[in-house]
C-alpha cells in the first residue's frame, strides 16, 4: 500500500483501518493481540486518534501477519 500523501495529522479508528485496507475489526483484533496488555484498554481504541506514525507501525505490523497466514 502506497504511503499517506493526505497530509492529515489525525486519524479516526474508521479511518485508520481504511487507510491500512482492513476493517475495523482487524484493526481492533491486531491491536488486541499486540498493543494492549488487557482488553478493558481496548473499550477506548474507538476513541483514539490514531497519527501517521501509528499508520506506518500497524502497516509493517499488517504486512507481517499477513506474510505469516500466507505461509
């Protein structure tokens, strides 16, 4: 997937998945499974703003996971 050229600062936790190419709940799921050490930290993932450098980890993170399931 191409690099943002947006230019946004901020992005929403819709907006964040569209941006990687999966849905909301992939999203939340790989958050779950290696960001947040409990899921009651997960009840805020909707809340949260998500910036560009967060986009880049999960894109590499996204890419990583993918490779594995492929295997």
């Amino acid at each position: 997937m191409p690099p943002n050229r947006t230019g946004k600062s901020h992005y929403s936790e819709a907006e964040a998945a569209e941006e990687l190419g999966i849905s909301t709940e992939q999203l939340r799921t790989m958050i779950r499974s290696h960001v947040v050490d409990r899921d009651e930290d997960l009840t805020n993932v909707a809340a949260t703003t998500f910036q560009p450098s967060d986009l880049l980890i999960l894109r590499l993170l996204a890419a990583k996971l993918n490779e594995v399931q492929a295997k």
